[in-house]
C-alpha cells in the first residue's frame, strides 16, 4: 500500500465513523471538538486501522489514546503500516475530554 492509499483509507474510516465531509477533515481538525468523536468512535477507528493493516489490537488501542488531531491518526496508520509503535509515555498530555 502507498503512502497516498494508506492516507485514503485512513481518511474513509474518518468519514464513515465520524460521519462528516471529507472537507472537515483537515490534517490539524481536533477528533473530538471539530469532528465530534467520542470514545465509541475512537474505539471503532482503532478496531478498524487494527484489521486494515493486520496489527495487534492493543498496538493501535495504545496509539488511540494519543490522538487529537486527524493528522495523529494519519500518524498511527503510517506506523502500524511499519508495524512499529511509540511507548505510551511518548504521548503529549492532553485532557481527556478531548476525545
């Protein structure tokens, strides 16, 4: 998979989730205040990257707790992709409330 499929896909999971136009979707679009998602959602995108690009569940759940931006997300898939992951301290400290 290319770099310009894997963004794509990642892209048609946002859409299909969140259920929002592809235009909202900007690379620095917060998850939760701009596009609305919500922990459902965050668990429903991470079962989705987990079985696009064939990793462990508990690879991607980890990442998913660091996303807040559609960017972030981008992030994830371009790592799982590498079947790659970064420690769960790496993440930046955000509020929980954002999604």
């Amino acid at each position: 998979m290319t770099k310009n499929e894997r963004e794509e896909r990642v892209l048609e999971i946002l859409e299909e989730t969140l259920a929002v136009r592809r235009v909202e979707m900007t690379p620095l679009a917060q998850l939760g205040e701009d596009l609305g998602m919500d922990s459902l959602d965050r668990l429903e995108i991470a079962v989705a990257l987990e079985e696009e690009f064939d990793v462990g569940r508990i690879d991607v759940v980890e990442e998913a707790d660091c996303w807040r931006t559609v960017s972030d997300v981008q992030n994830t898939a371009k790592k799982m992709a590498r079947k790659a992951g970064i420690p769960r301290a790496l993440c930046p400290t955000t509020s929980k409330n954002n999604a």
